[in-house]
C-alpha cells in the first residue's frame, strides 16, 4: 500500500464519490436488459423442470424407485440428502411434495445425466398411490431442486458418519454411501438401517452389495419383528448405536418421527453435542403424536377464507389436518416444500382466527410468530380462519 499524505489519502473519499457520481450521471434511466450472472443462475438452478420417467424398478415388495431425466438434458447440482419437489395435480387437487434423492450427484455429471427417488407405499397413501398407480415409463413430471439442508458438510461435521435410518428414511443415505463408493466423497459412513423384517427392505440388495465393495461403506440392519433374522435385532437402541460408533463421531438421522423422538432421546444420554446430531426434516406425524396438540378439537371442521390478493375461496377443514392439507385439496396453488414447518415456503398469514402450530420442526422467524404469520404445512385450524397465502 502506498501512502501519500494523510490529507491526500483522506481526501481520496471525495474524489471516488465525485466520480460515482458522475458515472451516475451519465448512466441509463432504464434497468440493464440484461443480466449474465442471472441468466447463468437461471439456467443452472431453473425453477421448475420437465422430467421424463425413463425407468421404474422395484427395490422392496412394497417399494419403488423412479429414474428420471430432464427434458433439456440439465440437471442442477445437488448433495445427497437434499431433496426433489415434485409439483402434481391429482384429480382436483393441486399440491408439492418432496421426495430425498436417492441417486447420488455423480450421476447428474454424467453423458446422460439422472436422479432417482425411492418411494414406499407400506399402506395406502395419497401421493404414493399416485406414484405406484400412475407415473409409468415415459410419463413427463413438473419439479424443482435442490431443496434442504441434510447433507455432509466437511467443515462442520466429523469424517465418521454413523447414519440412523427407519423405513423409506434410507434414501438420503443410499445417495450418500452411492457417492462414497465411486470416490466421490471421502467419508467413512456407517448406517444402522431399521427394518421390520428381512423380506422388505427398501433398496437392500443395493445397499448390501455397496457394503461388500466399498471398505468405506458398513450397513447394520436391525429387524424389529423377524425371529429367524441373524443380524442385530429389535429397535435401534442405544447398545447398538454406541456398539457401531467410534471417535468423533457426526450422527444423521432420517426416518419416521416416533423413531425420531427415541434416537433424540439416546443422542442426550450420549452427550452427543447438538451440531453432531444432524437430522432431515420430518413430515408431521398424526396429530395423537403432536406434544401439545388438544385432543378434543381433533373431530372438529371448521371454514377457511382463503385470500389470494383480491380472489376468496372458502373452503373446509378438518382439526387434525394442517392448513396446506386443506388448501391443496380444494385445488388451490400453495408452495409448499418441507412439509414439515421448517423451510417457510408456505408462510402465509393468519387474519382471523385460532390455530394450533406443531412445535415439531417449527421454523418461523421471532417476528413472523408476533406478527400472526405461520407455516401452512404445520399448522391446524382451531376455529374458522381467515388467512392470506402467496399469490402463485
């Protein structure tokens, strides 16, 4: 650095915004028609994408795994443990849902670049029923990603990863131990793997044979309900957990939340510290699990003024469903993403009335809770409402 004089140096100030000025002066009323930087963002993370199902396989007796590709053959980069939404419209109802990838991001840098996502379908259910019945080979898809914050982060998180999962709660790591295995990402990942039983295990083959190449790669299953199983057996509890863990260890969790609650419950009598306890974001459980929630309000339907700008609708609403559930069975646009109260996709703002909002996951900011703003996918009418949502 040069220094001159304190008198020019600091007379150097006014001289910079003279010629600010000056350059302001002279500069076009009218915006720049165009922007590289933003054009190059749009095309790298568009906001919605075209897929095409070019192939459906099963992965369990009572799962499914859909590959897909873009339309114009870009796919955005993605970590795995981040999720798709897939935006659909099924009969009348107009509705997102997020599925975790389970492919993993090597696979999207590739000549003919994919994802996948692994469903279940265990019982009947809305969306899944869709998918099992509906999306065949050649069927075209509206989506966006990357969405969520479940992934490996080497500045914050250990090189040992122990992963719990339960159920359909594999995938994010099934794209993690995919990545693993073809020297993508250096880390040395365990994952306990609840199961109920052995003949149905989502994506066990794959998961198993990852796990006889890869020394990087251990899979535990755990079955809660099979007697002839060899392996660990019961619930993951805390012996298993602390049996398959080392030193500085990063714990990630994704599975259903009653699981959840228990794994939380063994993470403190650990004394795992909070940022070595990572977990995905968890979809709200049925309301008889929800810490708080008033039972006797649960058989209760109740109205809802939906504000779209100037455009009303009223429409009903169970007690026991969140307001997005409401609001996207009466065909009304709502973006939501997470669903489960964290990401604010859906914040929309209450005008009149009571609900109740889930405490799981519950992402509003201080002022947003002050000022009668909520997260549609995790709040529940307690009486009639009138409340205002995004114009889409």
């Amino acid at each position: 650095m040069k220094i001159e004089s304190f008198l020019k140096d600091v007379g150097g100030a006014s001289r910079v915004t003279s010629a600010r000025r000056e350059k302001f002066r002279k500069g076009s009323p009218l915006p720049e028609p165009e922007d590289p930087i933003r054009a190059l963002s749009d095309a790298l993370h568009p906001d919605k994408m075209r897929f095409i199902v070019t192939d459906v396989r099963d992965v369990s007796p009572t799962s499914k795994t859909w590959r897909l590709r873009s339309t114009d053959g870009h796919i955005p980069i993605f970590q795995s443990g981040q999720y798709v939404c897939f935006h659909l419209q099924i009969g009348d109802s107009v509705l997102n849902r997020p599925y975790s990838i389970s492919s993993a991001p090597f696979e999207t840098k590739c000549d003919n670049p994919f994802i996948e996502v692994t469903i279940r379908r265990n019982r009947p259910y809305f969306v899944p029923d869709y998918f099992f019945d509906h999306v065949k080979v050649g069927e075209v898809l509206w989506g966006s990603m990357p969405f969520g914050t479940f992934y490996y982060e080497p500045l914050r998180d250990s090189k040992n990863v122990v992963a719990i999962a339960g159920g359909s709660g594999i995938t994010p790591f099934l794209s993690m131990a995919r990545e693993i295995a073809a020297g993508w990402l250096d880390v040395n990942l365990t994952i306990i793997y609840g199961s109920v039983h052995s003949s149905d295990i989502v994506c066990g083959r794959e998961l198993d044979e990852i796990d006889r190449k890869c020394d990087k790669v251990k899979v535990v299953h755990v079955m809660s309900d099979d007697p002839d199983w060899q392996g660990e057996k019961g619930f993951v509890n805390r012996e298993i957990i602390e049996k398959y863990s080392g030193e500085d260890t990063t714990y990630m969790f994704c599975g259903p939340y009653a699981m959840y609650t228990f794994v939380e419950k063994i993470m403190k009598e650990m004394g795992v510290p909070a940022g070595r306890f990572r977990k995905d974001a968890i979809a709200q459980p049925d309301v008889s699990l929800i810490p708080g929630y008033p039972s006797d309000k649960k058989d209760e339907v109740y109205t809802i003024k939906v504000m779209r700008g100037i455009h009303e609708d009223i429409i009903q609403a169970a007690a026991s469903e969140p307001v997005a559930v409401a609001v996207e069975r009466a065909g009304i646009a709502l973006d939501t993403h997470c669903r489960g109260g964290e990401c604010g996709m859906c914040r929309s703002q209450l005008l009149e009335g009571e609900i109740f909002v889930s405490p799981i996951g519950d992402g509003r900011r201080r002022m947003d809770k002050e000022l009668g703003w909520f997260h549609a996918c995790s709040a529940y009418p307690m009486s009639d409402l009138v409340i205002k949502i995004p114009i889409l």
